[in-house]
C-alpha cells in the first residue's frame, strides 16, 4: 500500500517555512504498514495542483494533501479538488457547526462570510471535523484509492491525521506490518561501520532493508522490515540483530527506539524518583530546552541556569573567582564546581553542568574552539570528561548536548 | 527561471527526519531570482531517482538533489546520475585530494577503500568540493539545464549551496528580481483581515502576490513581486504599501524583515549598549534558547535561569515563600518579583519573567491552563501582563515566547 503526500503552499517553496508536516504524516503512516512514496511540495497554483493530483493518483494508493484550505484568496485547494472530482461544494451542517462552536468559544466576535464558506465541502466528499480549526478535513474515496485534504496548520493537521485519517485509513485497508529496529552506533564513522559489516549487509533477505542515518557524534543504523507475517518479521529481525550486534562490539550503545535519549533518561529518572538540574555555559539553554519540551518534565527537572558570561558564574552560581582565575573559565575544575553548585541550588540529585567555546570567536577563555568540558555530579560523586568537538558552532553546541545527555543516560541506568 | 528540488532519503519517507534542506535551498535559490517550482522528496530507489530526474528536467531549468552521496550501499544517488547521464565515474584529483586533507586532520584512521571511493564523480560532470565532507557535489550543465547533486548532511549541504552552487548560477544565468516585504499584524484573525483589505487584494498588479501566513497569535502578510526592473518592482511594492498600511490600523505591528524577533531585539540591544536575562517557568527555557542560537549573544545576554518548580523560585530566585503563598505560584505579583529579581541576580538592564500553565494538567497551581503572566523589569519600572493563551501545551509555550518577544521590543525601542 503507497501513498504521497501533497504539501501545498508557497511559503514551502520560498523557504520561509519547514514543511514538517510531511514528516509526522509519514511517520503516521509508516506506523501503520502505509509505505510513503513520494512527498510533493508545490505552490498554491491551480494547473500545478491538479497535474500534482493526477500523477499522485496514478503512482499511490492513498493521497494526503495538506495547506490551502484557509479562508483567505490565496487558499485555492478546496475549490481544486471539487474540480479535480468534477464536483461542487455544498454547505456541510457539521462543519458549519463546529465552526459555530469554535467561533462562540474562542474568537467572540461576529461570524463574516469567509468564515461561514469554510463550511462548504464537496457534495461527494466527506467532511473530518477540525477540533482546532475552521478548516475540516475532505475525505474522498474514488476506485479503491483515498484522497484525504487536509488543513496546513501543524496541529490541526496532527489532529486529523491521528483522530481521524489513520482509524479510517485501518478500517479501510487490510495493511501489512512495518517493523523498524534502530541501533546506536558510536564512535566511528558509517564507512568504518560499513566494512565491518559488509558480509552482514550482502546476506540480508530482500524483505529487510538497511539504512546508515549518521548525525552529530553517532551512527544511526536501521532495520527496516516488511510483510503480512507479524510473527515471521519480528523472528527473522531478532535473528538479524544476533548476527549483527557482536558485529559492532567496542561501537554499539544500545538499542534506539527512535525516541529522544532526553524522554528516556526523562523516563528513567520518574521510575528512580530523581531529580535533574542543568547549568549550560557552551550550550546555552539547549539541553534544557529538550527535557522541558516533554510535558511531565516538572517531576524530574528541577530548574536550570544558563551562565553565559563569566560574572554570572560567579554571581548565580557562586564560582569561586579565584578558582575561575587559576584553571580558565573552560575548565575540568569550573565545569566540576558549576555541576556541585548547581546541585546544590536546586536541591537535585544530579547536576549537568556545561563550560566550553562553540565560536564562531573565542569568548571568556583562551580555550581552542570546540573544547567543551561537561561535568555530572551524581548523589555520590562528581564527573568531568574533556571534548574536542570541531569547528562549527551548531556542530559543537550539537555535539555536546548530546554528550551531556549519554553521561547522565550511562550514570541512571547504572542503579 | 524554475528550479526543482529533489531530496532522497528513506529516512525523510517514513518521517524519522524533517526535511530542513529544501526551506534552506529554496530560500537561497529565492533570494537570487530563481522559483521554486517544486520540492520532491523520493526513497533511495533507483528507478524513482530516474523518474523524478526524467520528470524535473522536463519541468525545471535547475535541478537539485540531495542525499545518498554517503559511502554505504544504501547511497545510489551517485551511479543513478552517472546512469541518467549516460556516463561513467572517474577518479577526480581535487575530490581526492580534499579527502585526503579531512582524514588526516579530523579522523586520523587509515583510509578505508569506500572513503577512497568517494572521489569518484561523473565524467563528464565538475566536482564541487566539499570542505566539511567526503562527498563532492556533482555539477552537470546539459541542453541550457543545470543540475547538482549534493550531499544530505546539512551543513555540509548548505556550504555548498552558499559557497559553490549560488555563485555558479549567478555566473551561468541571467536572473529575474524578487522582492518579498512581510507585515506583521496581531489581533486579529486571518479572515478579519481579508475582509478589511478584499478591495486592496483584488486590484493588486499581476505580478505582485498577497500571501496570509498565519502562525500562533500572529499574521503575517507577504506581498511578493517578480520582474526584470527592479527599481520598477520596488516603487510598485512602496505604492501597494502606502494602500495597505492604512487599511491595517490599530493591527499593523511592524515590517518584518523575515529575521527572527528575537535577532532584532539583540541587535537592537547590543546597539544600545544593554543587557537582558532571563526567568522562565511555563516557557521552560525556550525565550533563553531563542536568544542564544545567535552568535554573539553573550554580548547582551547575562544568562538566564528556569525555575519550574515552585521550590526553585524560592531557592534560586530567592521569591518570598510567603508572597507566593499568598498570590499563588502563578501571578502577577510572583512574575514581577521573578523579574525583579532576576535583574538584580544577573546585574542586567532587562529581566524578563515568565510563570503560568502549559497544561496538560495543572502544575503547582490552581491557575487556568494557558493563564500565563510576563513581567518585564526595565531601568526604570517593572511592566506585568496577564495573557490567556488557550489549551495547548505547546501553543500556550510558542505563543508566550512571542509574547515575551514583542514586550520587550516594544520597551527596546522606545529608547
């Protein structure tokens, strides 16, 4: 079963925005046994939609369009579908409705037309109602292929897709089972990975396919696995990591569930009953940022600082000017005392603290570019290890995220 | 002059990644007078890669690709070209040669034959060298029709973009003019707005575009103009300006020069000579992050502290127990002492504080989820607003970040 998906939208196109619709409608997909084929962003022009719509019909089975369905003049998508369907647009009581309901609570001012004709629908379509939005959702259904509209703001998007798509999109087809199985990889690069590994990736049976996703610091390896026997996948992948794992001794960290190491450790330290707090130099409010991205973080994290200049080392987090003075303030020894003070402030268990120079200049130290010192004082002791992590500011910064997070990742899942 | 831009990679099909790299290209394309006529994005299938050459050549004068250029069995994007070109790779030189550098200065291991490997290139096609990566960019000028292929890593993709790709289309083509001017205007509703300026909108010149962008609490209005004349282009947008500005009394905020508010602000700050820090408890850090993902903030950003549980607003922030007691957590009165506060822990001419409910439960309060208060400590006063910010979690953070944002823009700039 293939789908594409159609994002429209001249802001797309310009570069003003980052289409990340695509990617959690994809990913919605996959998850179902939905193999994506294609992803299509155009512009909000008739003749380019509608050739955009024909191709996608004749290559998959399932086509989700996102953006244009606003109310203003630049939103042409509702009206080129009806013309794509041969079809007409009628007054829609639910979606009328809802926006009724949506207007009464949210917006309390008087209903204008454009918003009452968001409420027109094609005859034939049907109408997914937008919890979120005045924009619903059109679902057509057309020689055993599906054609689903949808609104381009992210949540009302994610909204449909998860309430409304993918249940109608299960009770619709009968879809195999996709199965993906990531491995983290550190340490070396993916050709290093790819000569070790070489007899391994030539004896792969055709149903599974292999994928190197390198990123900052790590090698991402994925399996990825396809077919109508649940059972016989997930036996012939179990089977494939056996022969793959003593593969990568020395460089294999651990099994990725394709969730951020922040939710795990995040997850862990609820189970433990233990707290976290952060004091970022280098990193600039990156690494808690991450963790308070998750709703719940207030039961683990406790609060962070970010001690960009030199004096708020001192002023804040109470760093002995003398200390700073004797070792630089990108130190084993300023690192080590951010991570113990910090601690200590918040009343946590652990403590990450980050000193370092991510450029593009050097700042308060004559530390070389891309020398992070990242130090964890745990409830018995307190760590520091020293990094050279290249060149590039985004690359540094980057890097030494997620540095701080597997030495606190190794130290929580040590009790 | 149209452009196509295709990425491939299976990753951004099943949604593990989201695809930055065409918002980076099609803007950079945009700026230099070429349209993006559509973003692709396929898997790393061979005969998918030939199609969506076949096809973009067909629609495109310049075609851009990016991904599997890697050294691993899953990167074919390479043979696919030299296979669409009806050529063979050779070993060039330079690519060699550059290779050669980055592994004995970065990776310091022996060679492996794939990294070797990666220098061969298309015959016929020119080597883009690539000074963070092993891959070389592929550039082939066939039938008035340029096509480049690029690697997928992303600052690696973006060097060559700026650094190569740019500079050679600027050379090779004669270009059209763009012209984009934002507005941004608050308060009200997409469709209020159209309905104020439907008469502007429907005698806009051809050539000129309205585009609504939307975004939380906040519309942003592009007109965008295309043409050979540019002094032309630019008097015709100054005269739609002067019809629109009127139109948009009381709502109209400022120009928006496409930077982010929070760049503008530094700007502005470091112009001035002053300094900012900052409080947050429901933004979790994100005002502080926003700051610091520029270069060169730690000229006017002091640090900033996240004080999520109550616990921290009295340790760290040194908030009277009492005070919080008897206003809650979540009040004007906290978010002014958090402001107050902070300025004076941070010695910086600004603090801005914020405490409120994200949701999706209530936290250390009984305030309403999406109630959230901003203060902002000044030279001279310390300003407090109460916002209500709806029910989503990550609406009510984005939407008081901007909040944040526009405060202090406001105060900046009356100076």
């Amino acid at each position: 079963m293939n789908a594409e998906i159609i994002t429209i939208g001249d802001e797309i196109l310009i570069g003003q925005i980052i289409d990340s619709n695509a990617a959690f409608i994809g990913k919605s997909l996959n998850a179902i046994g939905v193999s994506v084929y294609q992803i299509t962003s155009i512009q909000d022009d008739k003749t380019h939609i509608l050739k955009a719509f024909k191709e996608a019909e004749e290559n998959a089975d399932i086509i989700i369009v996102t953006g244009g369905l606003g109310p203003t003049k630049d939103d042409i998508t509702k009206h080129t579908i009806a013309e794509y369907f041969d079809d007409t647009l009628v007054q829609n009581k639910e979606a009328l409705k809802n926006i009724k309901h949506l207007w009464k609570h949210y917006v309390k001012q008087p209903l204008a037309q454009v918003n009452i004709d968001q409420a027109l629908i094609p005859s034939k379509a049907e109408a997914l109602i937008n919890a979120y939005g005045t924009a619903s959702g059109i679902w057509f259904s057309r020689r055993n292929k599906i054609f689903v509209s949808l609104p381009g703001v992210p949540y009302e998007m994610k909204a449909l897709i998860t309430d409304s798509v993918i249940p109608k999109l299960k009770a619709t087809f009968k879809l195999p089972f996709i199965y993906h199985k990531t491995l983290l990889v550190y340490g070396v690069g993916e050709s290093i990975i790819a000569e070790r590994i070489e007899n391994f990736e030539n004896n792969l049976p055709s149903f599974i396919k292999l994928a190197y996703l390198p990123s900052l610091g790590r090698v991402r390896l994925r399996l990825s696995a396809k077919g109508n026997n649940k059972e016989a996948i997930l036996e012939e992948v179990q089977q494939q990591l056996e022969k793959l794992t003593p593969l990568l001794e020395g460089i294999f960290f651990s099994y990725d569930e394709d969730k951020p190491i922040e939710l795990v450790i995040g997850k862990q330290l609820q189970k433990q009953k233990q707290t976290i707090a952060i004091a970022e130099s280098c990193t600039g409010g990156e690494i808690a940022k991450r963790i308070t991205a998750n709703p719940g973080a207030s039961k683990y994290f406790r609060g962070s600082i970010v001690a960009y200049a030199t004096q708020t080392k001192i002023d804040v987090l109470n760093i002995d000017a003398q200390l700073i003075q004797k070792h630089s303030v990108v130190s084993k020894e300023v690192a080590k005392a951010m991570a113990k003070n910090t601690q200590q402030l918040f009343g946590s268990d652990y403590a990450l603290a980050t000193t370092g120079n991510a450029g593009p200049t050097k700042g308060d130290s004559n530390a070389d570019i891309g020398t992070v010192f990242i130090a964890l004082a745990t409830p018995t002791k307190t760590l520091v290890e020293e990094f050279s992590l290249g060149q590039h500011r985004f690359k540094v910064i980057g890097k030494a995220v997620n540095k701080a997070f597997e030495m606190l990742q190794k130290e929580i899942f040590k009790n």
